[in-house]
C-alpha cells in the first residue's frame, strides 16, 4: 500500500522517470502508428524496428564504445536504409509491398544477429547491452532517456503539426494529393523518418516486438471512436501514453513472477497488454462503432421492422375477414423463434392491439400504425407494377423489404404519381386511403 | 558425435566433419520446408503472417508448457499449432467483422499475443529454460548435441524432428497441390469451384505454425521469418510457374542453409584483436538468403533489373546501328560521301551511344573510317538498302492504303522501320507493288526510289 502511495504521488525519482519516458513515448508512438496505419503501412514499425539491430552492432564496432546516442544513431541510419530498401524492392521488381516488408525485416534483423553474434565473442565486448534493444528495459530508463525519448516526441508532434494537412491529404488519397502537385514521394519519405525515430527511440525502452505494438494499436483503437482525423489522432495519442503509464505503473505495483528478476513484472509487455485491453474495450464497447453498439442498434432495426410486419399481418388478416389468433398470424411468415412472441408483446405494451379470448384485433392507435404500413407496402407494389413493369407475383417480396423505409415525403410522391395514371389505379374507395392489394384475395400475402 | 574424420575440405572454410555436415542437413532442411511454404504465403500476399505466426506462437508453447509440465515436441506443437491458428482466425476476424486493414489487424494480433507469450515465460522461466533469446537466435551450432536414436541409427533430434515435419509437409502438398494452387492464386474461383478456401488456407497457417515450431528449436525465430518469405520470393524472380516456384524456392532455402554455414565457419577463421572470431550461424543462413535475393533481383533473366537495363541498351543500340546504316545509305544517294562522327550523333542521339555502335559496325564490316569520316562499306551498303526499302515501303503503305498525307508518315515510320520482319516487308513490297505502274521502279510517297532487297 505504501509503494502504492509513493507510485501515484510520484515519490519516486525511479518510477516517475519511467512513467513519463514510456508515457511521452507512448504518446509520440501512437500519433506516428495511427499516420503509418491510415497509410496501410501498420507493419512497416514492425520492420523498422527489427531493421535497426544492425545499426546498434555496427555502431558499436566503429566506436568501441557503449554510448545510447551512438546505438541510437546507428539504429536510425539503419532504420531509415530498410525503408529505403523496401522502397526499392516495391519500385524495381516485381516483389509486392508485404513480401518486401518481410524480406528487410528478415534480412536486416539476421545481418544484426550475425553481427551480435560477433561482437558476443570479441575479447571486448558481450553483446554491448544488444539484448536490451531486443526486449527493452523499460525500468532500467535513466533521466538521460528519459530527456532522449521527451526530444523525439517533441519532434514526432511538431512534425505531424507541421505537415498535418499534407499528411492528412496523402494518408486519405495519394493519387489526389500527387496530382495536385504536392511531393507525395518525399512526404512518405518524412512520415518513415518520423517513425523511424520514434521507433529507435523506444527499442530500448520496450524492445523490437512491442515496439510495433505500440505503433499499430493504439491508432487502430481510435478508430473506433471517431472518422475525423484530428480527433483520431489525439486519441491514439491518449491511448499510447495511456498504455505506457498504464503499463510501467503496473508493472511497478504488482510482485514479481519470480525471484530471479530484480523489480516487477517486465514493463514492454504489461504497456502492451494495457494497449490490448484498451484496444479490446473499444472494439466492443466504443459508442456507434464499436460491436455492442452495433449489435445493439441492429437489434433495435429487427424489432422495428418485426413490430411493422406484425402489424401489416393483423390488417391483412382483419381485411380478408379471417379472426387473427397467435397460430394464423404464425403461418403467415417464417418468424425467427420467440420474435412473433417478442413483437406481439410490444404491441399489446404500446396498446396497438387488444387480445381477447386470444383473439387480437388492433386498436386505433395500431390500426395508424398498421395502415402507414401497409400503404408504404402497397403503393411500392403498385409503382413497380406500374412504373418497371415488374409482374404483380414478384413485387411482394421486394415491398416486404423495402416498406420499413419509406419516408412519408416518398409516399405522397408515389400517391401523386400513381393517381395521374388511369381513372382509379389506387381503387381506394376505402375511407383510410389504404389501395387493394395487388394480389387476388384469398392468396396468401407470403 | 565426435569430431573425428573430416570427410571433406573446402576453401575458405577448411575441414568439415560429420558434426558440420549434420548441421548443414538442418539447416537446408529447415530452409527448403519454410521455402516450399512461402511461395503460399507470398502469392497470397500474406508474407507477414509468417512473422505474425512465428511471434505469436511464443504464448502457445508456454501455455502448453504450464499447462503440461513438459517440453516435449507433441505439446510444443499443439500449443502453437492451436495459437498459429488463432492468430490467422483472429486477424481475419478483426479485418472482417471491425473492418479494420488486414496489415493492422495482424500487427494487432500478433504483438498483443507475444506480449502475452513474453509474461507468461516469465512466469515459467523459474524452472525452465525456454528463454526469449533462445526462441529468436535458435542455436543452429549446437543441434547435433542433442541425438536420439531411430532404428539403432543416432540422429540430431532437430534433423530428425524436421525430416518428419517434411514428410507431413510433402505428404500434404501432394494430396492438396491443385487446391493449394488455386487457392493461393484466385481464392474466389477455387470457391465457386465448390473447393473449401478458407479450409485449405488454414490447412497452410497450421502447416506454417508446425514448421516454425520444429525450425524454432534449432534455428529460432528470425530465421524462420527470413526464410519464409526470401527464397519464395527469390524463386518468384526466377520463374512464373508454381510447381517451379516451389521447387525454386526449396533449393535457394537448403542452399542457403548450407551457405550460412560454410560463411559462419569461415568467419570463424578470422582474426580480430589477436582472438577468434565467432558469430550466430543463424544470422548467417538469413545473410546468406538476402544476398541470393539480390542476386535474383538484379540478374533474374526475366525480372531482373540489371538484365532488364541490359534489354533496352540492347535494344536501343540496334536502333542506334541501323539508324546509321539508314543516315549513311541516304548521304550516300545524295552525294557519295561519307558523314562525321558528329553528324552522325546529331542526327541520332547520344555521343557514347554512337561510338558504340560504330564499334560494333566496324567490327562487322559494315562501315569503314577515314580520316575522320564514316563510310558504308560494300557489304553495309547492302544491308542499309534493306533497313531503307523497308522504311520506304512502309511511308508507301502508309500513304496509299492507310490515306496518310506524305508529309506526316515519316516520323511514324521512323519508329516502326526497326520492327518490320523480313516476312512483313516482302508483303509490303508485293503490295505497294500493286499501287503503282507495273513498269517504273517502285518509288516512296517523296518521289524517291525504292531499294530492293
């Protein structure tokens, strides 16, 4: 209770290092993963970060010298050689774009571990800290990287703001933004070399894998939250530095799994894994778009639509004379089971319809109801007769579908336009409006 | 197995034993099983699932080792076989149903459930030795350590594992090759052919999942990531058919097992600093397959880009050496003498390019040069009546079938003269022949004569 206490009142010159270095790290990641994800180029991160390896062995055999800014540095120009690669393979052969993301990611992460791989057995040198670029050490981070990683989210920011409207233009329509004259090859180029340093920063911080973790899925959880690009990009932004305090204040809380680890849980996992869930509650749970969401507002459409056709069968049914109980209206159409049940207790609930002696009749405020129904239903019948000269027995079918969403506008319009046609196309006649039905009476409606 | 008798000897490498040959076998085993299943994924345009599957496998094998206690193989491959299929469903999932890019669906995946493999080893590193680093830089070195015995035989239990992994993988193949086929090339037919897509599509993710996790062992991720994809699309450079492809892509990952090999014994001959050097074979095997790549990328007969370079300077050199022929044959016409070095190259493009040409032309004996003039000779006269007749009866047809004014047929026949047959030419001829007065020379839309062949 105590650790807790000093972790969120960051007491703890250790902890709050972490917490703002992955946080600021998680904040620049998610800006610059939900650029990469809109330009579907979500596993380039992916590539990149494994692409950089190299650069650490090769930095570290020029200098002989364990330094951050000089592994980091060399993790940049290789980073940036392996999009330059990938470029090239896409541009000269006939090699497609996810090959081409995997052979650099393959070659260049090999070509590092060759090279580790030597530096491991030089008199000199095991392995220079190498490992920790693999799997991060998130708690091991100092007040020096601390300041690293606050420098390239600064930059990673300013540069999106700088170039939002470019950006924005080639991440929605490349082809669009070529032909007005922008240089779409070289803003590519710049949105790389953003991610790029973004992603070398963060290798030590949380490792290769979950690197590209960082970068994919907090810009795919926002966009369960909004369409418009600013607000998509803020909250990808929350999300990653979410994820990154989150995630480092976890791993700070919770005991260790096992006694051979100095401090906690590993932190690039846990930051990970809180990304996951936040990622896994917005898919579900996201107002509009999220799955509960949209389940739920195709439920709401299914009711409707039964509740309508309920209420058109009752009509028919009271139109051909026939008493309406529970079985008539069950043959009438194949209902899904417990939907005839479902609907007919709504209406008994709204007062549409009566039921006595299990006898339904409808009410007045259901008899409305069903003859805007049933007029939608008829009046479609009678235009595609009339107007496609599609045969009276194939237009049910499509009346059945399409009569839940004729707007009343819609319904004058056919009206008008039905009555011009000969002396009594509607053959209304009935005081509420409702035209005969196209089909012969007796005939089943279905 | 001892390091007893060198069997043979190489350059630049030196001695092999029965211990170098042993890991070679595994090597190029591995590299021809995820050789063969790549070109799947690379015509599916899948590639990166192979990486998503390598990684995401990680929480399979803990899983099955918490749950199980062991490490043996048949756990190790239900684990990942069961998470390797998850993965793709997932991934398929997310792209279907939350419309979310197949590319980010699968980074979602994948990342999210290695995060999840990398908790869970840490929770069962206490007692084990599955460590993180093992699981990506394999220990290709080390694998004929490790024996069992077959049949009273000793083999590396990765070599053994892998050759039975091959067998299924073949066996599979076999039976499945024409639905595979279609599948990896036009899914949506292979379905309205009554054939299962999705079935044979995770018939290969499960395939991809049991050889990574058989490769893991000896060679660790990376590596099977590298060779997943490289020699598929090494071979894909090389040839157009699948069965090739395949074949292809199997013999460039066993070559470059061997090969990462032989470079990593070589390495080891190095000398830095007064000490040996040393280095991860595995990294070596995925050097070696990217430098057969580029290989292929730049000297594929087909779709290589230094040969196709090397086709347009062909081609624009022919142009170059019978333009000349035609520039020389018509100053010849007007005044019998010879044209310039420079004349010349204003008359057909570059200075290097004309020298070059005139190179060519004089070793042929077609043009001789005299104090700095550039002359037909016999034989190149010859030839440049042909080049010219042919660019004369094309304006002829032109003119008279096609209706074009005479002043506009010269620059479209320009372009065309250097791709008219001898067969289409000889027709040209018997046709123009009966546009004109059967008497008189044959002669182009400008009043000029004709040559005959």
């Amino acid at each position: 209770m105590n650790d807790f206490l000093r972790l969120i009142t960051l007491q703890d010159a250790n902890t709050r290092t972490v917490l703002l270095g992955t946080g600021s790290l998680g904040l620049a990641a998610g800006v610059i993963g939900a650029l990469a994800v809109l330009r579907r180029r979500a596993l380039v991160g992916d590539a990149l970060a494994h692409a950089a390896l190299p650069g650490v062995c090769v930095a570290f055999l020029v200098f002989r010298e364990r330094s951050l800014p000089l592994f980091l540095l060399g993790a940049l120009v290789f980073g940036v050689l392996g999009v330059l690669t990938m470029n090239a393979i896409r541009r000269f052969t006939r090699i497609k774009e996810d090959a081409a993301i995997a052979i650099v990611l393959g070659s260049f992460f090999g070509l590092g571990i060759m090279l580790s791989g030597m530096i491991q057995r030089l008199p000199s040198g095991n392995r220079a800290g190498l490992d920790s670029f693999l799997f991060g050490k998130a708690a091991g981070m100092v007040h020096a990287d601390l300041l690293i990683s606050a420098a390239a989210c600064i930059l990673a920011l300013l540069g999106v703001a700088a170039l939002y409207k470019e950006l924005k233009l080639v991440g929605f329509d490349r082809e669009f933004a070529g032909s007005l004259g922008w240089p779409v090859g070289f803003l590519d180029l710049t949105l790389m070399a953003l991610l790029a340093i973004v992603t070398v920063v963060g290798l030590p911080a949380v490792g290769v894998v979950l690197m590209a973790a960082l970068l994919i899925i907090p810009g795919v959880t926002a966009k369960f939250w909004t369409d418009r690009l600013a607000p998509h990009l803020a909250l990808a932004g929350l999300f990653g530095m979410l994820s990154g305090l989150l995630g480092s204040a976890l791993s700070a809380v919770l005991p260790s799994p096992n006694s051979s680890m100095s401090r906690g849980f590993p932190t690039g996992p846990l930051i990970v894994l809180v990304a996951g869930t936040l990622f896994v509650g917005s898919l579900l749970f996201a107002p509009r778009r999220g799955l509960v969401a949209r389940w739920r507002t195709a439920r709401l459409l299914q009711q409707h639509i039964d509740d309508e056709h309920l209420l058109r069968d009752l009509y028919e049914l009271q139109e051909a004379g026939t008493p309406a109980s529970l079985s008539t209206l069950a043959e009438r159409r194949t209902w899904r089971t417990g939907s005839l049940h479902a609907a007919l207790r709504r209406a008994l609930t709204n007062a549409d319809v009566t039921d006595r002696n299990a006898v339904i009749t409808l009410t007045a405020s259901g008899l409305t109801r069903a003859v805007r129904v049933i007029r939608s239903h008829r009046l479609w019948e009678l235009y595609l007769h009339e107007h496609a000269g599609v045969a009276p027995d194939h237009v049910d079918r499509d009346a059945d579908l399409i009569e839940h969403f004729i707007t009343p506008n819609l319904l004058a319009k056919f009206e008008a336009q039905l009555a011009l046609g000969d002396a009594d196309p509607l053959r209304t006649g009935a005081a509420l409006g409702v035209p005969l039905s196209l089909h012969p009476p007796g005939e089943n409606a279905r | 197995m001892p390091r007893d008798a060198a069997i043979f000897a190489l350059p630049f490498v030196g001695e092999l034993f029965a211990y170098d040959l042993w890991v070679i076998a595994t090597a190029s085993l591995v590299g021809a099983l995820c050789g063969v299943l790549g070109c799947y994924l690379l015509l599916r345009r899948l590639s990166m699932l192979g990486d998503a599957i390598s990684h995401a496998i990680l929480p399979g094998l803990a899983g099955a080792f918490l749950l199980s206690g062991s490490r043996s193989l048949a756990w190790m491959l239900l684990g990942a076989g069961v998470v390797g299929v998850l993965t793709g469903l997932l991934t398929a999932g997310l792209h279907r149903v939350a419309k979310i890019a197949e590319d980010a669906s699968m980074g979602v995946v994948f990342t999210t459930l290695f995060a999840l493999g990398v908790l869970l080893i840490s929770f069962a590193a206490r007692d084990v030795d599955l460590d993180p680093g093992c699981v990506l830089y394999g220990l290709l070195e080390f694998t004929p350590l490790d024996t069992v015995s077959l049949w009273g035989l000793e083999l590396p239990r990765a070599t053994a594992s892998l050759a039975a992994a091959a067998l299924v993988v073949a066996g599979v193949l076999a039976v499945m090759h024409k639905e595979i086929k279609l599948v990896a090339f036009d899914p949506a037919l292979a379905a309205a052919l009554g054939m299962r897509p999705t079935l044979v599509h995770f018939v290969m993710v499960a395939l991809i999942a049991g050889v990574s996790v058989v490769s893991f062992e000896s060679v660790g991720s990376i590596l099977v990531v590298a060779l997943l994809v490289t020699p598929a699309a090494t071979a894909h450079l090389l040839t157009d058919r699948y069965a090739r492809m395949m074949i292809l892509a199997a013999s460039i990952g066993a070559l470059s097992g061997a090969g990462g090999y032989l470079l990593a014994k070589h390495i080891e001959t190095w000398k830095v600093d007064g000490a040996t050097l040393g280095t991860s074979t595995a990294g070596c095997v995925s050097v070696v397959c990217a430098l057969m790549f580029l290989a292929a990328a730049a000297f594929s007969p087909r779709h290589g880009v230094l040969s196709r370079i090397a086709r347009q300077l062909a081609l624009k050199l022919r142009i170059c050496r019978e333009d000349i022929l035609g520039m020389l044959y018509r100053a010849a016409e007007l005044r019998s003498r010879g044209l310039s070095r420079s004349e010349l190259t204003q008359g057909v493009g570059s200075t290097w390019l004309v020298d070059l040409a005139l190179v060519l032309l004089r070793r042929r004996g077609l043009v001789l040069i005299q104090d700095a003039t550039v002359r037909l000779t016999e034989q190149g006269h010859a030839e440049a009546r042909q080049f010219v007749g042919t660019h004369r009866l094309w304006e002829s047809f032109l003119t008279a079938r096609l209706g074009l004014p005479p002043d506009h047929v010269h620059a479209a026949t320009d372009r065309a003269e250097h791709f008219i047959a001898p067969d289409i030419r000889d027709k040209l001829a018997q046709d123009v022949r009966t546009t004109q007065p059967t008497e008189s020379p044959l002669t182009d839309p400008h009043g000029r004569q004709i040559p005959g062949p």
